[in-house]
C-alpha cells in the first residue's frame, strides 16, 4: 500500500514515516501543501495523511481541491485544533477522519486502516487464495498452514498481488504500489523481490501459485498454468 504523507514537522514527518515503513507501507513525504497536492494528482495512493497547517496550501484546501477534481483518495487528517468547528471544518473538506495531536501512534496508524478498510478492495482483514491466507492486520501469510517469514517489502509485494489475485498486475503498477518516490524503475529490485516470494511460497507446497507473465506482468493464482489447484 503507498501512502502520502504531508506533514511540515521534520521530527513528527520522519516518525510518522518510518513507523508506516515498518508495517509494510510505501510512503512519499512532502511538507508543504503545494506539493501535496501535485503529488497526489500525479500518483495513485492508498492514502494521505495530511496535516491541517501546512505553509503554501492548507490541508483544508488541499483536502477540498482534491475532492473537487474527484478525487476519492482516503484522507486522515492531523489538527492540533480540538474544538468542534475545526473537526467540522476538516469533514466538510472531505476528509474521512481525522486524529488530533498530540496523538498516540496507534490511534492514527488505527484510524489510518479504518478508512482505507471503506473501500471495496480493502475491506477483508484476512485474504484467502487457495491454501494461502494473507492476514492484513497482522502483515503476516501462510500457505498450507506454515507461516512464510516475510520480510516487510516482501509482505507488501504478496498482499498486493493477493488482493488482486486471479488479474495480471503490471510491472508498473506493482512497483507503484509497493515501493515509494525514490525507487528507481529500472532496478532489478521488482523481479528479486519476486523470485524471493515465488520461492517462499513454495518452500510449503511445491506447486506454484505466483506466475510471471512475460510482457505483461505478474499473476498470483490457485490454479496453475495447466488446469491445477495451487492448494493441491
């Protein structure tokens, strides 16, 4: 899941950013609302997380441009304003929550899962493809039962093919998604990721599930390529 951060505090923007990679999220930071807004009209995200003051744009404007242009991007919005014309004035932006500062880290990375649960391609805490399980809430898979021992890039890559399991995805849009900005797209770092999930996936069951499909993408599936169930 890639997210966007626009935060103007550089202590609480790089807590907020490591903490969101720690638990598999790709995170592009910026710290003025100007370039918030550029950013999300250029890429997709999962999410923003947006603060109220921020200097050339407000996050109450940036947040209400975006809505305005259509954009239906989840938005947690941070305040350091508590009263109750403030909140309003944050929902009525369209944001979809928001967390008031200071603010226990749990609470937002909480309210941060909430609002993107809203919609319809993340609403499962628990994904099953076949003999796999992909627990969103904890960031953990198994296959046949025998925990797969991700690491956190490699967790990212398979909830993102598994949500969409059954569709080629894109090397484009896989990269999108799962890594940040700064990744460069023409590494190699795609493919290596993939050969690392493809080979813990079999380690439980030889029989494979995650299938490349040259020119095309990536396709994570309970049949294979010859008519068989993954799970077998």
């Amino acid at each position: 899941m890639r997210i966007l951060l626009a935060e103007d505090d550089p202590r609480l923007n790089d807590l907020l950013a490591r903490a969101l990679r720690e638990r598999a999220y790709a995170v592009d930071v910026v710290t003025d609302g100007e370039s918030a807004l550029i950013e999300a009209a250029v890429n997709e995200y999962d999410a923003i997380v947006l603060d109220v003051m921020l200097p050339r744009r407000t996050g109450l404007e940036v947040c209400a441009e975006l809505r305005r242009r259509g954009r239906q991007t989840p938005i947690l919005m941070l305040t350091a304003r508590d009263a109750l014309r403030d909140r309003v004035a944050g929902l009525d932006s369209g944001a979809d929550d928001y967390v008031v500062k200071p603010f226990e880290l749990d609470e937002l990375l909480a309210r941060l899962r909430a609002i993107m649960r809203r919609g319809p391609a993340l609403q499962d805490e628990q994904i099953v493809v076949g003999d796999l399980v992909v627990d969103t809430r904890a960031q953990q898979a198994s296959r046949a039962g025998v925990p797969l021992g991700l690491t956190t890039r490699e967790y990212a890559l398979l909830e993102y093919l598994a949500r969409h399991a059954g569709r080629v995805v894109g090397r484009a849009e896989l990269t999108e998604h799962v890594w940040d900005a700064n990744h460069d797209p023409m590494s190699n770092a795609l493919e290596v990721y993939i050969g690392r999930v493809r080979k813990k996936l079999e380690a439980p069951n030889p029989v494979g599930m995650l299938h490349t499909r040259r020119g095309s993408g990536y396709l994570l599936s309970d049949v294979t390529d010859d008519g068989r169930a993954a799970a077998t």
